[in-house]
C-alpha cells in the first residue's frame, strides 16, 4: 500500500496539540539569579494559532514545563486547554480528545523530543520542526523546514488553513 503524502492528512484537521519547549521555543531557557527560567517565542506562531484559534480550530497544549508565564501567553492567544508539568502526556492527551469528543486522526501533534512520542503515535499527522531529535522524525509525516522557536508551528497551521481556504484572504483586495 503506497503512503500518504502529509497533504493528504491536512483537509481533515481540527485540531492542534503542540508541546513548548522545543517546538514553540528554540529548546534554550536563560536561567536568572533568582532560579526563574526565561523562553522566547515567536510573535508568528503567534500570530497563527491566534488566527486559528479565532476561526473555532481546537487548541491543547501538553508540555512537561510548569511556567506560569507560558500559561499567561498562550491563554492571551485564545487557548484555554493548557497541561504545564506533563510527565505523562498520553494521559493528557486522551483525556482531552475524550473531554471534546476528538477523533485522533482529526489532530495535528507537534512536538521534539521522547516524551512526546506516545501521543504522536496516535495522532493523524504527526509533525515536528527541524532541530527535533532522530526519534521524533522517524515518526513524523511532516518535518517542518523551520526549526523550534523560529516559525515551525506557524508553518503547519498556515499550511493547514491554506488548504482549508481559512488563511487571511485576499491581500491584495484587503489592502489597496
């Protein structure tokens, strides 16, 4: 049986569950004196899950992290179902597909690194940006050309509602 090309999986998802570290972040925490660990993330990721959370597209976020900041950012860009300190994310996982009545094979599931490779074995279209570990892209059907921090999640969603026809329209109307 000849394999789907990841195109193929992309009309059908309704769904993103993204781990932080690593996918929405370059895999890097400035540590100051008082213990706090700093992240930056991209202002397009942004920009893209918040465009697809405002178009009704379901959000989760599972990360073994427990910042309340990220919390506090990813919450401000309209996703409400956020699992910090995850130290088993398939539980987390299921019972949110469960709790929404998700089909796996509706979900789109980026992550980096060994904790996450239970749930992408389950989910319809695996991916992960281009610094992920050897493991993590052995199972993905999409490897994104950009890597962790630096647009990966803004590539699969704009990719997504591009074939969706939900990407922003006619620019060149909207704007003269």
């Amino acid at each position: 049986m000849e394999e789907k090309s990841y195109k193929e999986y992309l009309q059908h998802i309704t769904t993103f569950i993204l781990d932080v570290d690593g996918v929405l972040t370059d895999s890097t925490v400035t540590i100051t004196d008082d213990g706090n660990l700093l992240r930056k993330m991209s202002v397009r990721d942004g920009y893209a899950i918040k465009t697809a959370t405002d178009l009704g597209y379901n959000f989760c976020i599972i990360t073994g992290g427990s910042s309340e900041g990220v919390r506090m950012r990813l919450e401000g860009l309209g996703i409400k179902d956020i699992y910090l300190g995850s130290h088993n994310k398939i539980e987390h996982f299921e019972a949110y597909i469960t709790k929404h009545n998700i089909k796996p094979e509706n979900v789109l599931y980026m992550g980096d690194d060994i904790p996450d490779y239970p749930v992408m074995k389950r989910v319809g279209l695996p991916c992960c940006p281009q610094d992920a570990v050897p493991e993590i892209k052995s199972i993905s059907k999409y490897i994104s050309h950009k890597n962790g921090g630096f647009g990966a999640v803004r590539d699969v969603i704009e990719q997504v509602l591009k074939v969706q026809e939900k990407w922003n329209g006619n620019f060149d109307a909207k704007y003269d």
